[in-house]
C-alpha cells in the first residue's frame, strides 16, 4: 500500500502521469523517517527541515503536510498496514506542472512508501575517506533528494572497495558525512561535527543527538575540519535515523570507539530518549 496525494491506494496498481517534474528534472526532494509507537522519531527535526525544504525549492506545502499533528493523520492510515510494527516511511514530494527548467507553478504533489523497519547500531568494522566522490554544497544540500547521485557513487564505491562506509569530503577538503548518515566524534569531553557549508545533510538524528549531548554536559562544536582533525579523535560515530554507530577504524587509523565511556554514555542517554522499536 501507498499514499498518493493523501489516498491509500495499491501499490500493485499505482500509476502516475506525466510529464512529472520530479522525474523529469529531480525537480523536488525526499524525507525517510521512522514511524513507532503511533508517532514519528524525531518529529520536530523531521518537520524543521521539511519546511526548508519547501522554502528552499519554493513548494506550497499541502495542508495535510504542513503541522506534526497533521502530518500524524495523514500518515497514520498507511503506518497501520504494518499492524502495529515499526516501519520506515519515505515522504517524496514533486513540483506539479510541465515545462522546462522554469516552473510554473509552487503547487506540489507527494507520495509516501512503506516498509519494515530494522534498527542499524553495529559497529562500523572498516571505513575510508572517499577518493572518487565529494558533496556538493549547495542553496539545497541540506535536505534529500537534490544530490542523490552523489551517495549512489559514494555507494557504489563503497562496495567496491569492501568497506562498511566511505566518509565524504567536501570540493575543499574538509569532512562532510557518509554515505547515508551524518558523522561526528569525540575529543576531550567535545563532539565535534561538520558544518552544513560542507554541504552535508542536516541530519535529524544528529539534531536530536544535539540536545542529549548538552544535557550530559559535552561540548558540541560544529565546524570545518580537515580529515587530520577527524583522524586525531577518541572515539567516531555515524548517525541517522536507523542508529547511532560507533565507527572501528578510518583508512589506517583504529579507534576504540565502542569502548569509549563518553561515546557510551552518549548512546544510552540516546536510547532512554528514544522509544523502544
């Protein structure tokens, strides 16, 4: 089952016209989140960029997207086909209209997908900075979508070099995310985290993260930072919203990062804030 424009429909029979702005120009941009326990993790965060998003792109947002207690309603019918389990719902939005470049419209369309959710908190055994790909900063490199053919080449390098993860780098050299999550570490008592200039995602996990962080008393610090400054860590950890991972080694360099006390400290004080799956 899915959800088209707020009705539940099979997927079997979906079928969408065109022209498709979102097919024909990546003309519109993606949010994955977790839905559990009747709610969605990290609503806020979820919420906060999803406006970005929309101002950014210059969308009209539906109404039944617009509010978290309308968003809940409007998702609440497909999350109850997975009969009370956890499940990962992808909310695509995409500009209607034809045309060329220039739209002519800020009206949208949107389609949410579903499936089961699997919590992904191992350590990442093997990782290296990326040496075929970097990001792509830019007025849109903080929300999903606009450079997705960035990761599928991350990706594709990944498995060629048969690692658990490559870091990414930005066009000046300093470090970004991975793949599919965002990446901090830990010095000294301080977490330290890439700038959005980067041109990294602005990860709701991370945000989330953000707030237990201080709570515990750590120092947070976003900034740009060179490979060096990563390599000289404690402890590294990815994070999205399957998990937060500690990371074993990066290129030549070990970590002990799963043993680390504050990286510990810091996933239990982010597992106590999140619902159970």
């Amino acid at each position: 089952m899915l959800l088209y424009n707020g009705q539940l429909l099979s997927s079997e029979s979906f079928t969408f016209s065109l022209p498709n702005r979102g097919l024909f120009f990546n003309d519109g941009f993606f949010e994955t989140m977790v839905w559990a326990h009747g709610s969605i993790l990290y609503l806020p965060h979820h919420l906060h960029r999803l406006h970005r998003a929309a101002a950014a792109l210059h969308f009209a947002l539906p109404p039944a997207l617009v509010t978290a207690d309308a968003l809940l309603a409007t998702l609440q019918p497909l999350a109850d086909t997975f009969a009370q389990m956890p499940c990962r719902l992808r909310l695509q939005l995409w500009r209607q209209g034809g045309g060329l470049y220039t739209p002519t419209t800020s009206a949208c369309e949107w389609l949410v997908t579903g499936q089961p959710f699997t919590p992904l908190e191992t350590q990442v055994e093997r990782a290296a900075f990326a040496e075929k790909v970097s990001t792509q900063p830019s007025p849109v490199s903080f929300c999903k979508g606009p450079n997705a053919l960035t990761y599928v080449l991350a990706a594709q390098e990944r498995a060629q070099r048969n690692l658990d993860d490559v870091v990414l780098l930005s066009p000046a050299g300093y470090v970004a995310e991975t793949v599919s999550a965002a990446v901090g570490w830990l010095r000294e008592h301080v977490i330290y985290v890439p700038a959005a200039a980067t041109g990294c995602v602005a990860g709701v996990r991370l945000a989330h993260l953000r707030t237990i962080a201080l709570a515990l008393g750590f120092g947070w610090q976003e900034g740009l930072y060179l490979p060096a400054d990563l390599l000289a860590a404690e402890a590294v950890f990815t994070a999205n919203i399957a998990g937060l991972r500690p990371v074993q080694q990066l290129g030549d360099t070990l970590f002990s990062s799963n043993a680390h006390v504050g990286l510990h400290h810091l996933r239990l004080a982010d597992r106590h804030a999140t619902p159970n799956y």
